[in-house]
C-alpha cells in the first residue's frame, strides 16, 4: 500500500470514528441510567435527616433535575474541551484526575500479561500445529480446555489459598507492602514483583489459552496452502518452511487479535482487581459503577470506546503493511 494511499485510508477511518463514537456514547449514557438506583439515594437513604428538599438539591447539583437528552449533551459538550466533568463521589475530584491515579499499574500488569501469552501462546500453537495429533498436542489441548472452563475468580481464590495463606510465598492483596517506603530500592522491587506475579499470571490464563489455540488452528490452515508444498518441492528444510514461509502467514490473523487487545491495556479487569484489591481501572470502575458515579463510568466507558476503534484501526493498517497482497480500498 503506498503511502499516500495509506494516509487517505486512515483519515477516511478516523472521520468514520466520529459518527461511531457518538452512537456508542449514546447507548452506553442511556444504559447507565436506566439502571436502578442514583446518587442521591446512595447520600441520602441512610441518613434519617434528608429532607426532600435536600434530595431536590442535590439533583441540580449533578443535573440529574434536567430531561436525559439535555444531560447528555452538557456531559458531551465538556467532552469536546477534553473535559470528563468531575465525580459523584463527595470528594467531587476530576474524573481525569481519578483515571489517571489508576491507569499505570493497570497498563503495566495488562503489558505484562500480553507479553506473556505472546511468548507462551505463539510457540505452543506452532507446535501443536507442526506435532499434530502428538502426546504434546493432545496435553496442551486438554490444558487449555481446562483453561476455558475455570473461572477466573475461583482460580485466584486457589492460588491465594496455596501460595499466599498455606505457603506465605506471594502477597495476596494490594500492591505494595505496607512497609514499602522503608525497604531499600532493590527491595522495593522485589515487593512490587511479588505482588504483580498472581494478578499478571490470571490475567494472562485465559488469554493464553485462546490464542494458542487461534495460532495452532492458523498453522493447521496455512501448512495446507499449496505455496508450502512449493516451498518443500524447492529442498528447503522443514524448519525454513515452518518459520519463514507458513508461520508468518499464520500469524497475520493474530494482529487482529491484538489490535483488539488494546482496550484491556486500559480497561483492566474488574474481577482480578477487585479480588487482589489492586487500585487499578477496573476497581475504579467497578466502585464507580456501585455507587451510580455516572460521570466516572462514562469516562471509563468513552477512553474504552475510543481504544476499541483505534484499535480496530491499528489492526487494519498493520494487517494491510504485513500483507503485500492486501489493497485497502
């Protein structure tokens, strides 16, 4: 794809995000408020002196007094200026500020996971591919069933049981000791690795095992292309077809798949957060979410929205650069 024409396809995209962001904006402020509850009855309920004059107040004070087409256009209008408005919460903090406290340890254990299943999930795809129907396809096979049938959350209660209560490895909870300001800057290292081997390992599980099946089946589909029969017709050794020719044919799809994945890299996950008590995105959204703190959960919900398209986007273009015979039109 030459250059220019790459250019003119991701504005075309980007300008094609707008109508689509917009609508996903749309459904996703009427879903929150159709949910039942609201902040004013989380403030008030348990306190006997609420008036309901105080309750009328503090609706006009979140604009939750105005028709829900207006509130969405206040909320939209400060979008524009790169405004995610302020919380609910009584401490009434910017949302911007609030997603920014929690968004680097998010990002650094959904990096340290997506590296892993990387590393992990690509090699044993290839070789429960090239091994079909071997002792190792069939345990790696029966491994990752497994995979896809544990809940998540149960699977950390295990792992916090053995090696956080019974063997006393691994910290279950948090992310640093509460004496991690006096150890030296080797300790604190080793503290914050402690504390990021459980919630990196369960992020990465269910991943891994999904992927190493998607490369083992890509593998499976390329090594039948006739350029492969080719390619060992011409002498070339089985490990040069494998690697050079099938693998980096098999691996095309998988951009799509990581191009996806970028959304988690900010969104985090609300289970393993919330069960390891990490303060991360999805601990904040799932507190957010329980104390109706709208402008919150919309914030969160917009930058995943906006991840997903360009991560759609990403995806396109780099399937389209890694593949000479793709024209995006």
């Amino acid at each position: 794809m030459g250059g220019r024409h790459l250019l003119a396809y991701v504005i075309k995209r980007l300008l094609f995000m707008i109508p689509v962001l917009i609508g996903i904006t749309i459904i996703c402020f009427i879903v929150i408020r159709l949910a039942p509850g609201s902040p004013t009855d989380l403030e008030t309920q348990m306190n006997p002196r609420a008036s309901a004059e105080l309750k009328e107040r503090l609706r006009s004070l979140y604009d939750l007094d105005k028709p829900l087409h207006q509130q969405y256009l206040l909320w939209a209008g400060k979008l524009i200026t790169f405004d995610l408005g302020k919380s609910f919460s009584p401490d009434r903090r910017p949302v911007a500020d609030k997603i920014k406290e929690r968004i680097p340890i998010t990002i650094t254990i959904n990096v340290l996971s997506m590296i892993l299943i990387i590393m992990v999930a690509i090699p044993i795809g290839v070789l429960s591919a090239v091994y079909q129907d071997s002792f190792f396809d069939k345990i790696t096979g029966v491994i990752v069933f497994i995979g896809f049938a544990i809940p998540t959350f149960w699977l950390a209660l295990l792992l916090m049981i053995l090696f956080g209560v019974n063997l006393g490895w691994l910290p279950i909870s948090g992310i640093r000791s509460l004496n991690y300001e006096y150890m030296s800057t080797w300790g604190t290292m080793i503290d914050l690795v402690k504390h990021l081997i459980l919630p990196v390992l369960l992020s990465a599980f269910g991943g891994l095992a999904g992927l190493s099946r998607y490369v083992r089946a890509n593998m499976l589909e390329v090594v039948r292309q006739d350029f492969i029969t080719t390619a060992r017709a011409k002498g070339l050794t089985e490990k040069m077809v494998i690697y050079r020719h099938a693998l980096r044919n098999a691996l095309l799809p998988v951009i799509t798949i990581l191009g996806l994945s970028v959304p988690g890299l900010i969104g985090g996950s609300v289970i393993f957060e919330t069960i390891f008590a990490i303060p991360g995105m999805g601990q904040l959204f799932y507190m957010s979410v329980m104390a109706r703190d709208y402008p919150v959960v919309m914030g969160i919900l917009f930058l995943g929205a906006l991840l997903t398209l360009i991560g759609n986007l990403l995806a396109d273009v780099s399937y389209a650069m890694a593949d000479p015979r793709i024209r995006l039109s």
